[in-house]
C-alpha cells in the first residue's frame, strides 16, 4: 500500500500500526516527537491501535532545542 510520508511517497507491505510503522523507521519515540496522521495529531498512548491505511499522509515531527 502507498503512503506520504512526510511528504514522500512511500510503498508499505501489508497493514501496519503506527507503532510498527516507527519501529521499522527506526524514530526514536522516548519523546520530543509529534505525529499526525492525515492532519489530525495520534496520541502517544493510541499508536498501537491506530491503523495506517493506504493513501494516510503521516507526518513525523521532532522538537528541537535552540533559537
């Protein structure tokens, strides 16, 4: 299935969660990241059971310290 990452086309085989999905892509997910799932935030405790389906446009957003 296709999904847009962080506004890449990316292929995915076979269903996923949100968690499984940040496991594969290796995101450190301790904390100082956001998620959106088309356009609505997915909350930290709920990645398990959110679904990724095709055509999702996910994005992976990391705090950063400075100014």
């Amino acid at each position: 299935m296709k999904i847009s990452l962080n506004g890449e086309r990316r292929d995915l085989e076979g269903p996923v969660n949100l968690q499984e999905l940040l496991t594969a892509l290796r995101v450190p997910t301790g904390g100082g990241i956001a998620v959106l799932v088309n356009g609505e935030v997915a909350r930290r405790a709920q990645w398990a059971e959110t679904a990724i389906r095709a055509e999702d446009e996910i994005e992976i957003v990391r705090a950063t310290v400075g100014g």
